[in-house]
C-alpha cells in the first residue's frame, strides 16, 4: 500500500509492551541520585539565607527534574532531549570548573586545602560524575529506541 511507511515506527502501545532498558534505568537511577544531593545541599543553604524567592525557584527545579525523570521513565521525546542537551554538557563543564578549581585554588589561596573543602570537592564530584553519566546513558541506541528517537 502507498500509505505504509517503509520503516514501520513503533506505536505508544507497542513501545510499552518492550522492556525498559538498562540504560534508561540506570539513568534514571543517577539523575535522581544526582538531584536528592543537590536538594540537599539546597535545603541547607536555604534554611541559612531564606528567602520565599529561593524556596520557590527550589520547588519549581523540584517539579521540572521530577517531570523529566517521569518522561524518561515512560519514554518521553522531550526527556530524553533535555537529557541529551542540557546533563552530560553542564556536568562536563561543572566538572572541568571543579577540577581548575582544586588545580588552581590552593595555588591561589581560593580553596582551603583542609578535609572539609576536600570532602566538598569529593561530593561535588562525585554527584557531577552521576549526572555526567545519566546523560551520556541515554544517548545509547537502546536509550533512543525506548524514547521514539
């Protein structure tokens, strides 16, 4: 028939029937880990500054970060978007900053060099690295397919 497509396109319905990728769960897994650190880290500076400004810029990150790891979950085009653009380059550039920082700061004076500035450093590396490898997660074949790309 002309109106067939000659590559068929898995409908929703089929797409929900195949099973969920190791990929797609395991980047799920690590932005959700990735922003339960940075939630917390929030929650304590706030409860320092405060501010209803700030308390509801956190609560709107809550609900977009919450509305992307439910797209990726259930296949959503627009997560895995978000994810392929905005994780893996912000977590590369993040992680490239930390690293001139504990390069550079202790020859400038800027970081203290004692256990709590290194601990610090170790967390933020620590969680960049879970959000740099969720977005490089979802750029795999089986990630794309699960995503309709």
């Amino acid at each position: 028939m002309i109106s067939e497509s000659s590559h068929p396109v898995p409908s929703p319905t089929t797409r929900k029937l195949l099973r969920r990728p190791r990929s797609i769960v395991a980047s799920t897994v690590l932005l959700a880990l990735w922003w339960a650190y940075t939630l917390a880290v929030d929650v304590a500076l706030l409860a320092e500054v405060g501010g209803a400004g700030n308390w509801l810029a956190l609560a709107v990150c809550t609900v977009a970060v919450g509305a992307v790891l439910r797209g990726l979950w259930y296949g959503g085009s627009f997560a895995w978007r978000v994810m392929h653009w905005f994780a893996a380059p912000v977590a590369a550039a993040f992680l490239i900053g930390i690293g001139g920082l504990l390069f550079f700061g202790p020859l400038l004076e800027v970081l203290r060099s004692d256990e709590t500035g290194l601990a610090v450093a170790a967390a933020m590396t620590c969680s960049l690295s879970a959000l740099l490898a969720s977005g490089l997660l979802v750029r795999t074949r089986p990630a794309r397919a699960w995503c309709g790309r």
